[in-house]
C-alpha cells in the first residue's frame, strides 16, 4: 500500500482523510461477505441460494466490472 500524499479535511468529516497519489487497490468481497450482502439487500433471496456458485459468480462479473479483482 502506498503513503498518502497529504492529510486534509472534508466538511462534515470528523478527523484527517488520507490523499493518495493514485488510487487504492480494491480487494475482492470473500464469499461470506457476499452471501451477507445478497440476504441483506435483496431480502427475498434465500440464504441457501446467495450460497450458489452461480450466484458468486455473479458477483465476481460485477466486480470484474469495476476493475477489482483483475489483474493489470
């Protein structure tokens, strides 16, 4: 992980917000992160279901989509 450039302050922002020279590597959900968010946002899925593997891969495409996870 790079060192910020600078420390400064946003409005409405308690404390000093790091600034960083290029963006921050993103990290991959874990699968248990996943399977929490699919019961937490999209409430009529079955817990068992946000388990399925096609279900993770979804998840894995819009990650994919956002560049994180892939390799450069």
């Amino acid at each position: 992980m790079s060192e910020p450039v600078m420390w400064t302050t946003i409005k409405g922002k308690e404390g000093l917000v790091p600034l960083y020279a290029e963006p921050q590597q993103r990290k991959p959900l874990t699968e248990h992160q996943i399977e929490l968010l699919a019961v937490k946002h999209a409430p009529p899925i079955d817990p068992a279901f946000a388990e399925h593997d096609d279900f993770i891969e979804f998840a894995r495409a819009v990650e994919r989509a956002h560049g994180i996870g892939v390799e450069q």
